[in-house]
C-alpha cells in the first residue's frame, strides 16, 4: 500500500500562517468581521466601535449563539431544526408562568430567592423534553427532521401561546432578569479577575497540549508560534475585557439605585458595567460544546454519524438515540436562550423569538458548518451569529429602510455559502 | 473433526419478498480461510452481515465455538471477536485515521473524555506494522488513497484481536503491489489462528488465497469444496450453472 507521501520531503517549507496551524476559515470569518466593522465604523462616525455600542452587540448576539452551538451537532449529522425560536417561545412561556402565576398562586411570595431557579429548571426541563420528543419522532420513527421541526415551529410558539392565554406575561423575578444583559453584569473588577483566570487557562491549554504531544514524540509545532498563540488568545481576552469595562454606567442610571453599583452618591462615582452575564453564559456554553465536540464519545460520533451515517451503526454506535440526545440538547439550548432573551426584555411576550430559527440555521451556516453533514465548528456558529448581527445594528444604524436590511442579510448568507463551497472545492475536499 | 470457530446453520433472511439468504450452511475453523463466491446479488455479502450483526436474520442459528449465538447488531459481533472490513470500507471520510480506527471504541482518559493522543500513538504503532509508508494521520480519510484508507479499514479489524475476521472484497479498489500485501496479511493472520471468511470474484485469487469455497447463487449455497479438490473450471461451472460437477458425475 504505497504512500504518495512518502517521497515527500520531511521538513516541507511551510508558510507563517500553516506554522501557526490557524484555520484559515477562522481567519477568514474574523476578516470578514473586522471588515463589516470597520466599514460601519466609518459610515457611523466612528459610533460603530464604541465600548457602548460592542457592548450591545454582544448582549443582542447571545441568544442566537447560544441556539447556533446546539445548530451545529444538529447540522453536522444532517439533520435541521426549523423548531428552535418556537421551542424558545414555548419555554419562556412556561418560565414566565412559573415565576409570575404559578408559583406566587402556590403561596410562594413574589421576590422570594427560589421562584427564578424553579422557573429556569421547569424551563430547561420542558426544553429538553421538547427536544427529545423531536429527536424521537426523527430517530426511531424516521420522520425526516425537517418535517418534525416544520410541525414543530407551528406547534411550540402556539403552545406557548395558549399556556399565557396570548398576554405578555411579566414583569419577570428581579433575580431573573440578571441574565438579560444590561441588568446583569459583573462589573469592572470581577470582568478583570475573570478576564485573568481566562489568560492564564488559554495560556496553560496551549502548553499543556505541547507537553502531552512531546511526551507521545509526536512533532510540534516551534516554540515562537506557541508563544505567538499564546499571545494573541491573551491579547484578546485581554482587549475583549478592556473594551466592555469601558463602558460606564451613566449617572443617572446609578442614580436610581447607587448601592447596586457600589456607590453612595451618584455623583463623582463612575461604576462600569464590564462582562453581561449572558455573554458569560454563552461562554461558559461555548467552552462546554467544543468539549463534547473534540473531548467526549457523544461528540466524535455526532461527527462520524454526519460523515458517513452508515459507518457509525456498523460501528456499533446507536445512531437512533444519538439523534434524541442531540435535540433534547439542543431543546435545552433553546430554554437558556429563552432566559435570556425574555429577561433581556423584562417580560414574555408570545412574539419572542420569532424567525429565530433563520438566524440560528444561518448562523451556523455562516460558520462554516455543511449541510451535507460531518463538518461544522462551534466557534464558527458564534462568529457567524455575531457576523450577522453586526451587519443588522450596523445598517440600523446607519438608517438603512426596514427591507433592505433584510435583503442584505439574505444575499450574504447566500454569498457566504458560495465562498464555502469555493473554499472547499480548492482544498479538494467534498 | 474440531469443533468449528463459526458454524451457522440453516439461515435465512428476505427482504420484502425476496428470499435474499435461503437456508444456507457455512462453517469456519480456526486457521482457516472460506471463500465466498457467487454472482452480484448471489447473497453473500448479506449472509455475511448476519454474522457481522449488520443485518438480523430470519431464522437459523449461528453457534460460535460450539455455542449458540445471539447477534443482533455489530456491537454483538464485536462482542464475539467477529471483525469486519466492508466493501464500502465503513470510514468516517470526515475523520482522521485514529478517529475511524478507533470508533465506537475510543480510548478514554480517566475523566472519560477520549484520548486522541493516545489513540494516535496506538495508530502510530499498527500502521507501521500494515503499512510502514503511513503518514497522514492528522488528516481526515477523505484525503488519502485508495490503498491507505483500506489500510486503514483493515488496522481497525486487526488491532482489536479479532478471532473471526471477515473481508467483503478486500481487494477490489487495490493496486498489483497493495493485493499482495493482503494476501500477505491474510497469509499471517491465519498462522495466527484466526478463522477468515473472504468475499472476492476473481476465481483464481481465492484458489490462491482460501483452504475452501463456498459457492451461492440466488441466495442458495451451491457447495462448499477444498480447493484443491477442484479446478477452477468446477468452480466457474457452479458459479454460473448453480450445480456442483462431482455431484453430478
């Protein structure tokens, strides 16, 4: 069994770029991103790349992202979703009703410490059975995921819908609402702490990774381009951090409440707001997904059931509970965005959610995950929800009409396929 | 006479309402390899899944070692030491070599989370044995030849100390150089005391390679013969015409 291989030479020259090992789709979609953000920048007057404005950004793209993670396994075993801002809709629903009706209806007074956690547990509970449902409908009963889900965004958003009788349910716990964004925040010293946890964590994965590989003699890459990537994961954190505890609390906002922001008097006390709880949720989220995508069982048959479904069942894997595990996980992606999104709104409203599914499917898309299965990456997916809101706030921004900012993010989730596919054909895989 | 390795007696299984496998008989010992010969659509890779769980069949029983079986999927036949290299090879083109080697089966640290580097050392190691040229193992198996991702088909059988081994076409994508190889290989795991089924259509490969065949046709079993009982005319005859010449004489 010859190796073209073979005659190749050990040590091929390679460019900065391959030393590094960075995905060049990574670089591509930071590019991308950076270019949409300078290029607004600039038509802003500067008001784009704001501490405020990025601040806000990030509090609009989590809910999206944290539904796009749970997208891409769905995805990458060729599979789809069409269900999540119903299943989204449904859940905040019954979290609304727990925390504002039925718990206060069981003799718990309202303000009471529990009432949020049972809420987001009922939630997380009935988003994950949800889910379930759908991944059994789909596995064991071979009802293609497409129509189970397109079933589903009729049947979720209505069951949502008629569980609050059609009214806008709130104002949610006090507790609750920390998870919306501006509501909740770590503030300046508690972002950097983390922000400094974060450094020392990436700095440490790198070496460690080097250490195990020298250890089983595999080759590695220079010592400069570890440091190099060392350097720029703790150069972002790092600036990512700077950015959000820029951003201060205005003064009549602490006004109203100073001991929340750790003043006496508003005046003369410039409190910042730092890190927005749900961007720590979506990281926490993100972290947690790319483990089970790289590090688990769960996630290499996800991947080897979207490259090749028939391999994996003679490999022994029970492709057909893989499928319930994956959307009950996605179902319960689907309530944390809902605890978010409704929190982030101060009340549930049954409209929550509505076309969430386009901008999670085009999420994960924009990432770079292939509706032909197999392939996706979850930090993709969050690039690729944070891309597309940028595009959105920018031409609010800049006052482009209602329906051309539609237009706009139709053909760039077109476009951006077509640059995948061409991607792809040039690195002659499939 | 031994008891056989594998013994699968009177199986049938149908497919709508084809009769795919009708009550054939087959038997395995140790050391030995059967081939299975017969037309496109004779029925022998389908009475070959039986045994590797990838299909349940109607009736007949399977006895391993002696013993009545119960396969009702692959994991069952892993079970039972039974290994499988499919036609259609059975990668993940998305994954690397280790990936696919190892799947279903990974290797896990002590947090149960898998251990690729692991699993690449052990891959290191086999292939160096099967096939010394093996380079690209960060590479998904979309990326390699023909002959390297059989390669890799194969190290998966052998590395998890297969007793029964099974080869559906082994060497139907392969080169004049990469057959040999397999033939060696079969060669040396049958002085191990592995018991192999082969599954090929080239006639005289399988004189060279089996100690017997087994002929089907239309989901029937012609005749099992030594090899060199008969010639490869006999064999071709029983192929095409479904009756055993010695029978007949």
């Amino acid at each position: 069994m010859s190796d073209q291989s073979a005659t190749a030479p050990k040590t091929p020259k390679r460019g900065f770029l391959a030393t590094l090992e960075i995905d060049t789709r990574l670089l591509g979609m930071i590019g991308a991103f950076v270019l949409i953000a300078v290029i607004f920048n600039v038509l802003t007057e500067g008001r784009f790349l704001t501490p405020r404005n990025i601040f806000n950004l990030t509090i609009q793209t989590a809910s999206v992202a944290i539904m796009a993670t749970g997208m891409v396994f769905v995805i990458v075993t060729r599979h789809i979703d069409l269900s999540v801002g119903a299943i989204l809709a449904a859940c905040s629903a019954i979290m609304a009703m727990t925390q504002v009706r039925w718990l206060p209806g069981m003799g718990l007074e309202i303000g009471h410490w529990a009432i949020p956690w049972i809420a987001i547990l009922a939630g997380i509970v009935v988003g994950g059975a949800i889910g379930a449902f759908n991944g059994w409908l789909i596995g064991y009963l071979s009802i293609p995921a497409f129509i189970v889900t397109l079933g589903g965004f009729l049947i979720w958003r209505n069951v949502g819908w008629y569980t609050t009788s059609g009214q806008t349910i709130g104002p949610l716990d006090k507790t609750f609402m920390t998870f919306g964004g501006i509501n909740g925040t770590l503030g300046g010293q508690l972002s950097w702490a983390l922000g400094i946890v974060c450094i020392i964590a990436a700095v440490a994965l790198i070496f460690n990774a080097r250490r195990v590989k020298v250890a089983h003699d595999f080759p590695v890459k220079p010592l400069w381009a570890e440091v190099t990537m060392a350097g720029v994961a703790a150069a972002a954190i790092a600036g990512f951090i700077a950015i959000l505890t820029n951003y201060s609390v205005p003064e009549r906002v602490v006004a109203r409440d100073p001991s929340r922001y750790g003043c006496e008097v508003a005046e003369g006390c410039t409190p910042v707001y730092g890190l927005p709880i749900s961007v720590l949720l979506l990281l926490a989220i993100a972290v947690a997904m790319t483990i089970i995508a790289r590090r688990t069982r769960f996630g290499r048959y996800i991947f080897a059931t979207g490259g090749n479904p028939d391999a994996a069942e003679l490999s022994g894997i029970n492709t057909r509970m893989l499928t319930v595990k994956i959307f009950a996980l996605i179902g319960v992606l689907c309530a944390i965005s809902a605890v978010v999104a409704s929190s982030r709104l101060a009340n549930h409203s049954n409209d929550l959610g509505t076309l969430d599914e386009l901008r999670v499917i085009a999420a994960a898309v924009i990432g770079g995950t292939a509706l032909s299965g197999g392939i996706g990456t979850i930090y993709g997916a969050i690039l690729g929800a944070l891309i597309m809101q940028s595009l959105q706030s920018g031409m609010a921004m800049v006052g482009v009409d209602a329906p051309l900012q539609n237009i706009v993010v139709g053909a760039v989730l077109v476009f951006a396929v077509l640059i995948d596919i061409i991607y792809r054909k040039r690195l002659g895989a499939k | 006479m031994t008891t056989p390795l594998v013994e699968m007696k009177n199986v049938s299984i149908a497919f709508g309402g084809v009769q795919a496998v009708d009550n054939c008989s087959i038997e395995l010992h140790a050391g030995e390899v059967v081939g299975l010969l017969g037309h496109n659509g004779a029925g022998k890779s389908t009475l070959i899944k039986m045994l590797s769980g990838a299909y349940k069949m109607d009736s007949g029983e399977i006895h391993i070692n002696g013993e009545k079986a119960t396969i009702h999927s692959p994991r069952d036949a892993r079970d039972y030491n039974i290994e499988t290299i499919y036609q259609t090879l059975a990668l993940a083109d998305n994954l690397d070599a280790a990936s696919n080697l190892f799947l279903g089966r990974e290797l896990t640290t002590a947090l149960g989370f898998v251990d690729d580097d692991r699993m690449e050392a052990e891959t290191r190691k086999i292939m160096a044995r099967l096939n010394p040229n093996f380079r690209k193992l960060k590479e998904p198996v979309s990326a390699l030849s023909g002959g390297q991702r059989q390669s890799v088909a194969i190290a998966r059988a052998v590395y998890f100390n297969a007793k029964i081994l099974i080869m559906d076409e082994p060497t139907a994508a392969l080169g004049v150089h990469e057959t040999a190889m397999v033939a060696e290989l079969i060669h040396e795991l049958k002085k191990q005391g592995l018991g192999i089924f082969l599954i090929s259509h080239d006639t005289r490969e399988m004189m060279e390679l089996c100690d017997r065949v087994a002929v089907m046709k239309n989901g029937q079993m012609v005749g099992t013969e030594r090899v060199e009982d008969v010639t490869e005319d006999d064999i071709l005859s029983m192929i095409i015409l479904g009756k055993n010449p010695r029978e007949a004489a």
